[in-house]
C-alpha cells in the first residue's frame, strides 16, 4: 500500500480545528488501530473505498450502513443530480414530500402518516415526545442505543451538559428478556409513556409457553400498560427487509423511526405511525428547515425503487451468510476464538477471550491484519448490494491470513506485542 504524510497531516489539522478531531465518534481514527488503518477516505464506488493516500479497500462498515446499495450507485447519483439542478429547499412544500410519504405507507406496515427530519436522533426524539405527548406520562422504558438527544444520552457514560434529573425517567431493559420489562411496569405502574427498542442483530426469542416472538410480547405488555410501543429501525429499516424488522418478524408497531439506508447514503430520517399517534405532531413541536429537502427525498424514492425491483434485500442476506459462515470456518479450522456474530445483514465481531484487555487486543489485531491486506472493518459488519461473491472471496483470503496471525498471537502469550499500532477504544459500552 501507499504511504503518504496526507493522512496524518490532515488528522494533526483536525485536533487543532475540531472537537474530538471528528464530526462522528464512531468514526475516528481511535475506532481502528491508529498508525496501520487509513483515516480519511476520499472516494466510493460499489463496496470498495480508496483512502487519501490512494489506497483500495473492501468496506464493510459502509459508513455505519447507510450505503445500502453502494457507494457511487447510479440510479440514486442520477436522481440526486437531476434534483440538485431544480433545487435542494424552496420557500413553500414540494410535491416528493407527499411521493415518497406514500411509497413509505406503501411498504411500511405500521406508516399511516410519514414526517421528514435528516438524523436518526432526531425522529426517535420525536416518537418519545409524541408518546408523552398522547398518555400524558414521562416516564420511558428502552432497549438499545437510540442516539445523542439528552433522553437516551443520559443514561450513558458521555452525559456531561446534561440534567442528571433526566435518568430518573430512562430505564433500560434486556432484550429478549421480557421479565425485565414486567418488572418496570410494575415498579412505575401508570407512569411509562412508550417503550422503545431496536432489533440489535440477534433473532427474537419465541415464548414457548404463547408462540409468540418477544416482539410481540413487547407490543403486546405495553398495550396492556397503556403505553405506546416504538420501534427503531434506523439500522433494520430497508434491510432485515423491505418493511423493515416490522416486516420480518411480523410486528405493528405504534410508531416507527427510520434512517440510514433508506437513502443510500443522503442524508434523511423518517417517524412513521398509525395516524391515532402521528396527530399530535399537529401540536407537538417538530419542525426543522432542513426535513423537507429535496435531494435525501429524492434519493428515498429511487432507493425505495431500486428495492422494489432488484432483489437487494435477499442478495444482502445471502452475501452476508456466506461471509459469515467463511469467518466462522476460518477460526474453527486455526482454533481462533472469533466469529461475526448477529444477524446476516447486520453483524458484530464475537471473541471469546479470558478477558477484556485480551479481546480488545484481538479486535484490534484483527483489523490491523486485515486493513494490511485491503480490507477495512471496523464495528459493525454491514453488506451492500455491491458487494459480490469475488468481495467476500478475497476477504475470507485476508481473514485467513489474519486469523493465522492470531493464532500465533494467542500461542505466544504475549498478543500485544504483535500489534503495530495503538490498540482500538470505545465509543461507550451499551447495556443490554
């Protein structure tokens, strides 16, 4: 690979200019081995990257899943370009607002109403304020990690700025593990707004006692307390399938908040919901200058297009699958504690070491193997359409080789002194 002082001359610019030295935690260079992985990257195209240093990789964090469909994906560059040239943002509506509400309530389950906003965290800010709005409670039960507004924020580790107060009405429960679900609603009984949860990349569990799935029984515990139930799905929306996790496993939800895919790579977000619900935003502030523009819009639809007429969403699987099981091959056969774990479509790494310090330095040797190689991994384990059998081929080659590193690593007791660079950090540690 090529080596260049522009990468490193860039990130010095950064810390003196910009707080943390990048725009997105979960982005920084302290997120992969600092001084073997790239740290800017220039150019896209299908599921390979090329750093400012010119040099090739195969993603698979694809900027932590929007691209769904590939970087450089022509029917959306076309879309958005012909879109740039009428206009971004107007002084009154435009009409792909209505277009694309309706491509939306066409293939959502639960959308009978559709708002715009361009972050994750704004929209599932807004499903909370509109549950507290409609039961008159504050209280809120979760699952998951649901972005940086002071809601959920307050219950992690960076909540410095924001009122402790505010953790008195945040509680968290366990997937898969609706006892701990029951028992908030019995020690807050009448007081829960909603309960909002995300799919994390694990299957949820059937009840064998009902049949039904711990979704469901989520939907259902909450009605019976008089709550709103929320699902997030800005990381399942437009992949676990073209409804959504809501779709999969069978689920209507009472709210809904969409993102990341939904435009391959625009930006833009999306609450959507039965109509008894989506009223109060009648009322409930929600309003920004940017949710009406045209080109994540534009980009919605002709993604939401593409989905509907290409088989994206089983291709995504089926390519995910394969790698996964390569990776889960690979360790068996060097007797390497590691495997991509969760779902197909949405995976994570798993190392079974002694020990957290362990783990940590075999995350990070991992990465560092393989970013020598020409693939670029990181935390989460995200496939495009773009990416091919030949992709994953090549990297089930460098995991491999990676893999054999590790071995060795391990064998010799001593895995920090094989790294070449700075061990990866953490964001955060999410419970549950």
């Amino acid at each position: 690979m090529r080596v260049s002082n522009l990468s490193d001359t860039l990130w010095e610019k950064a810390k003196e200019l910009i707080p943390a030295g990048t725009q997105t935690l979960s982005k920084g260079p302290d997120q992969f081995v600092f001084g073997v992985a790239p740290k800017y990257l220039k150019r896209g195209k299908g599921c390979h990257v090329w750093d400012v240093d010119g040099n090739e990789y195969i993603d698979y964090p694809m900027a932590l899943g929007p691209i769904l469909l590939g970087y450089d994906y022509p029917p959306i560059v076309e879309a958005v370009t012909r879109q740039l040239r009428e206009g971004t943002t107007f002084t009154l509506m435009h009409p792909l607002e209505v277009e694309v509400a309706e491509l939306l309530s066409a293939v959502i389950p639960c959308c009978e109403m559709v708002r715009f906003a361009k972050n994750g965290t704004d929209v599932t800010s807004a499903a909370v304020r509109i549950a507290r709005a409609y039961t008159g409670r504050d209280h809120i039960a979760f699952c998951g990690y649901h972005g940086c507004q002071d809601w959920y924020a307050v219950t992690t580790p960076r909540n410095r700025g924001i009122p402790k107060v505010l953790a008195e009405l945040i509680h968290p429960f366990e997937y898969n593990r609706i006892d701990t679900l029951k028992r908030l609603f019995d020690e807050y009984h009448g007081k829960i707004a909603c309960v909002i949860m995300e799919v994390p990349g694990r299957e949820p569990s059937i009840n064998p006692e009902t049949g039904r799935n711990f979704l469901q029984e989520v939907v259902d515990l909450a009605h019976k307390n008089g709550s709103l139930f929320i699902l997030d799905e800005i990381v399942t929306g437009f992949r676990f399938a073209l409804g959504g996790a809501q779709e999969r496993y069978r689920v209507v939800p009472d709210l809904a908040c969409f993102g990341k895919g939904m435009a391959n790579g625009i930006p833009i977000s999306a609450i959507v919901g039965k109509k008894e619900f989506m009223k109060e935003l009648n009322e409930v502030f929600f309003s920004m200058t940017y949710s009406g523009d045209t080109l994540g819009l534009a980009a919605t639809k002709a993604t939401i297009l593409e989905l509907m007429k290409r088989p994206v969403i089983e291709h995504i699987w089926s390519i995910g699958r394969n790698l996964h099981e390569g990776v889960r091959k690979i360790a068996e056969e060097l007797r390497v504690p590691f495997e991509i774990g969760g779902q197909a479509v949405r995976g994570h790494f798993v190392i079974d070491c002694d020990d957290e310090d362990t783990t940590t330095t075999i995350k990070s040797l991992f990465l560092q193997e393989t970013v020598k190689r020409g693939i670029l991994f990181g935390g989460p384990v995200f496939i495009s359409y773009s990416h091919t059998d030949m992709d994953v081929k090549k990297t089930l080659d460098s995991v491999y080789s990676a893999m054999v590193v590790i071995k060795r690593a391990l064998e010799s007791g001593s895995p920090a002194s094989f790294l070449e660079g700075e061990r990866i950090g953490v964001v955060f540690r999410q419970r549950g």
